[in-house]
C-alpha cells in the first residue's frame, strides 16, 4: 500500500534537512511527502529545491508574509513554481480593505490551505463565517483542530469543530497518538502509549475516511513519540481496521488533494 506523509518540515536553517525526513520515510515504508513550511520563513526556495531533485515525491506548501500589501502577488509566484497550498491560522487576516484577501487568493489560485491553530479558534463563529464567505475555499484543519493533549470529556470544543464537516471542501488532519496523549513518564520496552481520547474515531464519524490524512509533522514528532511509532500508532488503530478507511487515510485523500497520485 502507498503511504504519503501529509504534514512535514525540513529546513536548513531550523528544523532538520531534507535527507533526515527522507531516511525516515525509506525506513517506515513512506512514499511520498508534503512539506510545509515552518512558521516565520517566507522564503520557500529550499522546499522547492527539495521537491525538485526528489520530482513526484514531494508537494510544496508555502508560508507568505501575510501582513504585507504584496502578500497575494508573492503568493501566485509561488504557485507559478508549483506550490499545492499555503500554510496560515485560522485567526490569519489580511490588511487593507478586504480581511479575508489572502484566503480568497488561495481560492482562486486552486490552493490548499494548511491551516494549524487551537480548537478555540477553530471552534469559533469566526472562522465558521470565513469559510461560508469564501465557499470555493479548500481548507485542511491540521493535529486534529490542535486539540491537544489537555481535552476532557465531552470534548465540547472539538465537537463543534468536527460540525464544519457540513462543508464538503473541509478536511481535518491527524497526527500520531503522541500529539494528543501524554508520553508515559517511563517508557517501557514495548511502545504502549496509554490511554488514547477517541478524536480520531470522532474525525472519521465527521468527516468520513475520504475527508481525513495522516502527517507525521517531523521532525518534532521525535520528541514525542518519534516516526515509526507515529506512523503504525495510527495506521495499526482499530478505527482504520477497515482496508478501504486506512487506504484513504494513510493515502488517497491526500494524494487527490496535494496532486500526489
């Protein structure tokens, strides 16, 4: 089965280069990748560089300075080069007349918007009535709508959250386990990460398997409950027992949405 890692990072500056996350991907059987660009660098020539010499392995989504004027324009020459998306937060508002300017870009330019933030926001009035104003809009709410590690029944936020699932250009992203449960104060020999809140099985009732990807986020992943664990700790879930639902999951949605097929 193809497996496409939808939410990663490689820098030269931060983070890790690229032959890190490659390594990683050969070893655990990953095929193919999005790499997103961290917060704070506007300067998406190293990605591009990346996708380049690695061609039909790895799909660019970019970060724009979206306090500036020229924040649309920089944005299409970015997706002249080849960028599938562009990464903000669902609290991103654009100067001058029009707020929601960058979003609509976006639309228009047939991007992907990678949006990472707190269930709080997601959650919001706010960003419901974002998404109703620009309908042709494809939005991909990343580490499960940042719901956390802190979540406690009945998960009133979250809810809420998964509501936007009424909107069919609205998709929802899930990291491995680690991002929503704490790692065991001492780690057996075995990987057993405790006891695991049902987000993931909550996503897939909203949004339905065709609507819901996996992305490691590496390299901070590794400081919870690294790659490998990331990846079987979600692929292996009971909730993706079903072959048709894991193959979605672990491949097909985003290979449709990151044009990675």
């Amino acid at each position: 089965m193809t497996i496409i890692d939808s939410y990663t990072h490689a820098g030269h500056n931060w983070l890790e280069p690229i032959d890190l996350l490659l390594y990683q991907m050969e070893a655990n059987g990953v095929d193919k990748a999005v790499l997103v660009q961290h917060r704070g660098v506007y300067d998406n020539t190293y990605l591009f560089d990346c996708a380049k010499q690695h061609p039909g392995k790895l799909a660019v989504v970019v970060r724009v300075d979206t306090d500036e004027s020229s924040a649309s324009e920089v944005l299409e020459k970015w997706a002249k080069q080849g960028a599938v998306g562009i990464s903000t937060s669902p609290t991103m508002r654009s100067p001058g007349a029009d707020p929601l300017a960058i979003w609509r870009k976006a639309a228009e330019l047939g991007l992907v918007v990678i949006c990472q933030g707190d269930v709080t926001h997601f959650a919001s009035d706010e960003f419901e009535a974002l998404l109703r104003d620009v309908p042709g809009l494809t939005v991909v709410i990343e580490h499960l709508a940042g719901v956390g590690q802190n979540g406690q029944p009945p998960y009133a936020e979250y809810k809420k959250t998964l509501t936007l699932a009424k909107y069919s250009n609205v998709y929802m992203e899930t990291g491995g386990l680690g991002e929503t449960t704490p790692r065991p104060p001492v780690l057996k020999p075995s990987f057993n990460i405790g006891d695991v809140a049902p987000y993931l099985e909550m996503a897939l009732e909203a949004f339905g398997h065709q609507r819901v990807m996996w992305g490691s986020d590496y390299p901070p992943v590794s400081v919870r409950e690294g790659y490998h664990n990331a990846l079987y700790g979600v692929m292996d879930h009971p909730a993706l027992a079903d072959q048709e639902v894991k193959d979605w999951v672990m491949n097909k949605t985003a290979a449709v949405l990151f044009k990675l097929g």
